[in-house]
C-alpha cells in the first residue's frame, strides 16, 4: 500500500518540483502563450472587422448596383419613349407627305381631265362646223324648190358624210 498512501518526503518533492516547473513555465512560457493568445485574439478581431467591414462593402455595393440598374431601367424608358414619338412623328409627317401628294395629283388630273374636256369639246365644234360648211356647201350647189326635197337631200347628205 505505500504506492496509495504517498510519505510526507514524497509529497514535499513533488510540491517543490510542481512549484518549480510553474516558476519556470510562468517565467519563460506563460507570457508567449498569452502573448500569442493575445495575437490569435487580436487577428480574429481583425478577421471580423474585416468581414464586417466586407459585408457593408458589399450592401453598399449592392445598393449602387440597384441604382445604376433603376438609372438604366429609367434610361432606357426615356430612350424608348423618344422612339416612339419619334416613330409617331415620322408616321405623322409620311401621312401628311402622301395626302399633299395625293391631293396634288388628283389636282394634275383633274385639271388633265378638264383640258381634254375642253379639248375635246373644242374638237367636236370644228367637226361640227366642219359638217356643217360641208352640208351648207352641198346645199347651196343644189338648189331645191320643195322643203321636202330639201330634207330629203340633207339627210342623203348626212348618210353619205363619215363620222370619225
């Protein structure tokens, strides 16, 4: 049993040997593990302030991002909506264009239209002037004594006479 009940010189051994080998961690090894304790804790800190820093960074960043985008979205609105006038007045400006134009030609055939009218008319008086110095010139010629004989003789007169 003198393994489980330690002697008194045992048991004042082993204090001075604890007690020294505490003197010297605490003397030459306590102080770097703390100090390096201490350093690990610090760059953890670091690390954390530096995500954190990171992480509003990056809402700061987002936050730019979904403005640039709403800019964009907003732009591209405008640029649209300037098309579109733009579309509108182009087609505006064309229907306009093509009712002038298509006014100014009815207006060229219509007035087309009343020159060979009169043309036309101008031709038919000649023609029936024309028949008609032909008709008096047959009729003078030929002198009838009866008004029947005098109709008669104008009718032989107009079968015989070509129409153009």
């Amino acid at each position: 049993m003198g393994l489980v009940t330690p002697d008194f010189g045992l048991i004042f051994w082993m204090t001075i040997s604890f007690l020294a080998v505490l003197f010297i961690l605490k003397k030459y090894a306590w102080k770097p593990i703390l100090k390096s304790l201490k350093q690990r804790e610090d760059s953890i800190d670091e690390a954390l302030k530096s995500a954190e820093h990171a992480k509003d960074e990056m809402a700061r960043l987002k936050s730019d991002n979904e403005l640039i985008l709403q800019e964009a979205r907003e732009e591209r609105e405008k640029l649209l909506s300037d098309a579109r006038e733009v579309k509108e007045k182009i087609l505006s400006d064309a229907k306009i264009l093509a009712k002038a134009e298509g006014d100014k030609m009815i207006s060229l055939a219509k007035a087309q239209i009343e020159s060979e009218k009169l043309s036309a008319i101008d031709e038919i008086k000649t023609k029936v002037v024309s028949l008609s110095v032909e008709i008096a010139e047959k009729v003078i010629k030929k002198s009838l004594a009866s008004d029947k004989d005098q109709i008669e003789y104008a009718n032989s007169l107009l079968k015989d006479i070509e129409l153009n």
